[in-house]
C-alpha cells in the first residue's frame, strides 16, 4: 500500500517520463487501442463485481426469508401427531404404488 501511496506522490518528471517509455514502447498508433481495452476491461470488471453483490443480495435475502418462515414451519410440524404422519405417509405411498402400476 505503501507503494501505491509513493507512485501517486512522485514528481510530475516521473509521470512525463513513464508517459515517453509507454509511448515509445507501444508506438503512438497502438495507444487509442490500448486506452480502449483498459477501458471495456474495467467497465467488466465493474459489471461482474455489480452482479456479483446483487447475488450475495439476493442470496442473503433468501436466507433471512427462510430464517423469518422456518419457526413456524417447526411449529407446525410439532402440532401434527405420530399418527397423523404415518398416516400421511402411508397414503402417498399408496398414491405412488398407484401412479407406478398406471405406468406398467
């Protein structure tokens, strides 16, 4: 950090050499093109970092949801009997077996 912090604070000779090296490295013609691929690859990188915070929104909004509904989905559950459960248990076997044999 330290570093980045050193490269902002040099003397405006350093930027005017480090602009000559860049120039006379790439050529004045390959500059525009240069700029324009920093460019569209940072204007992704801001769209992939906007989609990647809108699922984490998402994702956490779903989690408080179900953290928000599943009290009284256990509540719920605990109010149904044994044997209202197997009893429901065994009508969807029963349902499956028949929806099986309609298939053979």
């Amino acid at each position: 950090m330290k570093n980045l912090i050193l490269l902002f604070d040099t003397n405006p000779m350093v930027w005017i050499l480090i602009l000559a090296v860049i120039v006379l490295l790439f050529g004045a013609s390959k500059l525009p093109q240069l700029a324009k691929a920093l460019g569209q690859s940072k204007r992704a990188f801001r769209e992939g970092h906007e989609e990647a915070e809108e699922e984490a929104r998402r994702e956490q909004a779903k989690r408080e949801a179900q953290q928000i509904n599943a009290p009284t989905q256990r509540a719920a559950l605990s109010d149904v009997d044994d044997e209202q459960l197997f009893e429901e248990a065994r009508r969807r076997a029963a349902r499956l077996r028949a929806t099986e044999e309609e298939k053979k």
